[in-house]
C-alpha cells in the first residue's frame, strides 16, 4: 500500500485536483475524514466527511483512534485508523487531503508515504479565490490568508510541491507523480523559489498593506 497525502492553503485548488485524480485512478481511495464542523450545502455524511460531534470527537482521541487530527477554524478534523484500514483491505491506495498540521503529526508515523503541497502562483490570487467564494467576511478570509501563510513557510516538510498556477498543467504534474511516485526535481526546486517569494508578497505587498490598514492590524 502507498500513501498519497497532499495538503495545500485553503483556495489553492487541491481538492478540484484530488477529485480530478479519482476519477482517473480507481486504484486510489480518497480517506474520508471526521470534522466537528457542520455540512456545508450539497455535502453527505461518509462521502464527503463523517460529520460528528465535539462530544464524539473528543472520545475518538481518548481512545487513540486518530492517526491524526487537528484544530483548523475552530473546527477539528481527523484521520482515523480504521479509515486506512478499509482502504487496505479493498486493495486500494488512501489519498489523504490534510492540513500541514496533520502531515507534520503523521510524518514520523508514514515515512513511505509520497507527501506534496499544492502552491498558489501567488498569494494574490489565493486572496482572489478566497474573495471569489462570497461566503465569507473580510475577517475571516484575512484570517485564512494568515494561515495560507504559515502553512506555505511549512512546506519544507513535503517531498514535493507544485504550483497551481494553470490547473490542467498541476494535474498532469500531479498525475505523473501519483503514476511514477516521483516528480520532476526541477518542479520542486521552483516550488521552494516561490514560496521565498510569497513570503516577501506577504511582507511587502501594497494590497497586503491595504488589508491589514482596513482590519486595522
């Protein structure tokens, strides 16, 4: 069995990529995660996530029934064992779509495990994918944008990174990594040059300024 885990900053794309890759590849089984947070319109309960609880959650974690899990907006999120385990005995290979948190718990504990991190071209178009879902406020996408930030300074802890910039480019490099578990050493190279420079964007952006002068931080 391999593992396929791939994390990214919220809006940079990796789920439209990871269900792109489903459908091409039968061998590979999304792991479907527990949250605490409620569905969201169109969702199902054990297809998209387990929806449970806090009360629930909590007791999962007493008992040791997470590989991983993690606080993200409030909310926590999980991979439980048995999921992982249900994936194996199908003859299948879980994909994993989890935060850096996640990975950085479930490193030690998969050290076979091919990890990748999707990249947004740049922090800008992050902002303007977050702005284009309508659903949030002004806070709580900066908030977002924060946490993209520091997830991005992270992403030294994945064996991989691609960029996000044209979608049907990142899914063939995405494919091709899933089909060979290696990618080409020229990508993550570009990957690590570019996550120098969001870094800077977040420093020293005009309209990162402009932000920060609105929210008055």
């Amino acid at each position: 069995m391999t593992v396929f885990v791939v994390s990214a900053p919220s809006g940079a794309g990796k789920t439209t990529l990871n269900r792109r890759l489903l459908k091409e590849y039968p061998q590979l089984e999304m792991s479907i995660s527990h949250t605490t947070r409620p569905p969201r319109k169109g969702e199902q309960d054990g297809v998209h996530y387990h929806f449970i609880d806090r009360a629930a959650f909590e007791k999962m974690v007493a008992q040791k029934l997470f590989i991983e899990w993690a606080e993200v907006h409030g909310n926590f999120y999980g991979t439980s064992l048995l999921e992982l385990k249900r994936i194996e005995n199908a003859g299948k290979n879980p994909l994993l779509e989890i935060d850096v948190q996640g990975w950085h718990l479930i490193k030690p504990l998969l050290p076979q495990a091919v990890s990748i991190f999707i990249l947004p071209p740049s922090l800008f178009s992050l902002w303007q994918r977050l702005e284009s879902r309508g659903s949030d406020s002004l806070e709580i996408r900066w908030e977002r944008l924060q946490n993209a930030h520091d997830e991005i300074e992270k992403s030294n802890e994945y064996e991989y990174l691609i960029i996000n910039d044209e979608l049907n480019e990142a899914f063939e490099k995405l494919k091709t990594l899933v089909t060979n578990g290696k990618a080409s050493s020229e990508d993550t190279r570009e990957g690590r040059l570019l996550c120098a420079k969001l870094n800077e964007e977040f420093k020293t952006a005009d309209w990162i300024r402009e932000l920060r002068s609105q929210l008055g931080s």
